[in-house]
C-alpha cells in the first residue's frame, strides 16, 4: 500500500478542515511536507479550482491553493516527497500547456509529479473561464491522450477533433519517461477511462461496499481483462480520525486493512488535530506505527 496526503491548509474543506489551518500557510506547509517525507509518506495533493461561487462555498469549501506554485515550493524543501494534482480539471486547459507547466515542475522536483486529472462538474467555473461545459467529457478523453502524447516528449505529435500539434519544441519538459497520471473520479465511467488511458484511479469518495461491487463488476468488462500493467487504486480515507487516540488508531488500521482486501493499493489521509502540532505527531506516528504494517 501507498499513502498521501490530502494536504491541510492548500484545500479549505468544509467537512474536514480545523480551525487551525484558517491562519496557516507557507510556513506552516513547508513544516508539514518535510515531516510527511520523514514519515516516510509517499505524495501529498494539491487540487485546482479557480474560484467557487459564494452560493456553494459552504459545500466545496473557499480555498485552493494553485498546485504549481505549491508544489515547487515544498519541490525546495524535501528530496523524495511525490506531487500529486487531484485534480487538475483538464478541460480548462490545452494538454500543451499542462505538459508545458507540469512537465517543469517534473524537472524542478527532479521527477516527482504524479499527474491526477478530472473531468469537472462545476459549470459555474467553467463559464467564468469561457470553456464549454456540456462537451467536457468528449474533450476530456481526448486531451487525455493528447497529454500522454505530450508529456515527457521535446518534439510531442498529436492530431485530434479538438486538440492538434506538430513542429513545436516544448522544452523543459517533463524528466520521468512516463509521467504516472491518475484519473480522479468515483464513478464506473472514470474507472473505465482509467484502466483505458491512465496509470491510476485517485478516488475521493468510495466505500467498501461500493468498491466491492464496482471491482465485482469491473472484472468482467473487456477494458479490465485487455489491461497489461498494473494500476494504482487510490482511495480517500473517511471520515477524519486522531490516531493519538486508541480509537482513531484502531479505526485507520481497520480502514486501511478493509480497503486493501477490497482491491485499493493505496489510501490518501487527513488526520483530525487541533492544532499544527497535533497533526504532525499524528503524521509521524502514521509513519513509524502504522504504515509499516501494510508495506
């Protein structure tokens, strides 16, 4: 099993964050990547949201930091610590451009980035930025393979309904040979997309139940049978625990041996702490006592 982060302070959730984190930020954050890395963590995330309408703020939550900048921040700061975007809503963006921007960050973090992805749901979002929203999921599968066209590549080819490039030398570009990118998504379709064109499926919000089920049936389609490599299955833990607690400890150790029995390789975390101290204890006794029991 792999562990991440869903990283505190970056992303303001309204069900998970703590009062703490109202008033933290780069120092704050920089203090938290370093000990997640000494806790021997494997990614922490980031998400992408432009902005939120005031009228749902109170269920997506007002704050998202911009992963590029976050992430070359904390790049300086640690030495073996992974990036991963969860997500960057791909239609907003040319796959040029996210091979371009990302494709740096790879260089600066020295081949760190794990590439999550999503489809959107928020119109509102995508016509403050003037991107069509009804035929984002057309788009989508097509910028997916537009980036893995692109990514990694200095001279990238790719020819599409939507998306076309040729003769354009895009340098730096991305140092790993094969950028790992992550699907986000929770639904059959997105599992589907990613056993398609992708090298993971980074969930936020599947119980076991509807895992089981989901895997039981997904065993079966001619995507699941046809794939060669192995993938990532990512899934968000749920809900917050202290593992200072006996209880909250326990809680996290029977999650995480659950949700591997149920087919996930690896699980993103956020502890529930009342205050910055609290939570990078809680990130190093993660590290020494119970990560090591399902490596």
């Amino acid at each position: 099993m792999i562990f991440g982060l869903v990283t505190p302070i970056a992303t303001h959730l309204t069900r998970r964050h703590q009062p703490w984190e109202l008033e933290s930020g780069p120092r704050e954050l920089r203090q938290i990547a370093i000990t997640a890395e000494r806790a021997g963590i494997n990614h922490i995330s980031c998400s992408e949201h432009v902005g939120i309408p005031t009228h749902i703020v109170q269920a997506r939550g007002p704050r998202y930091y911009d992963p590029l900048a976050t992430f070359g921040y904390l790049a300086a700061v640690t030495r073996r610590l992974k990036f991963l975007t969860h997500v960057v809503v791909l239609p907003y963006h040319h796959p040029l451009a996210i091979a371009k921007r990302y494709g740096t960050l790879d260089v600066m973090s020295g081949g760190r980035l794990i590439l999550g992805v999503g489809v959107g749901t928020l119109k509102e979002e995508f016509d403050l930025l003037g991107v069509e929203f009804e035929h984002r999921a057309e788009r989508y599968t097509e910028g997916l393979l537009a980036l893995r066209a692109a990514m990694g590549k200095q001279q990238p080819v790719f020819h599409g309904k939507f998306y076309t490039f040729d003769d354009f030398i895009i340098d730096p570009h991305a140092v790993q040979e094969h950028v790992p990118i992550w699907l986000g998504g929770d639904t059959r379709i997105s599992l589907r997309r990613a056993l398609v064109s992708a090298d993971g499926w980074d969930t936020p919000g599947v119980n076991i139940k509807k895992l089981s089920a989901i895997f039981a049936e997904a065993t079966q389609w001619p995507e699941w049978k046809a794939r060669k490599e192995p993938m990532e299955i990512v899934i968000m833990g749920d809900p917050n625990y202290d593992i200072s607690e006996p209880s909250g400890f326990n809680a996290v150790v029977d999650q995480i041996a659950a949700y591997r029995k149920a087919g996930a390789t690896g699980m993103n975390f956020y502890f529930k702490a009342k205050t910055l101290e609290h939570y990078l204890e809680q990130l190093e006794m993660f590290g020494s006592k119970i990560a090591p029991r399902f490596r």
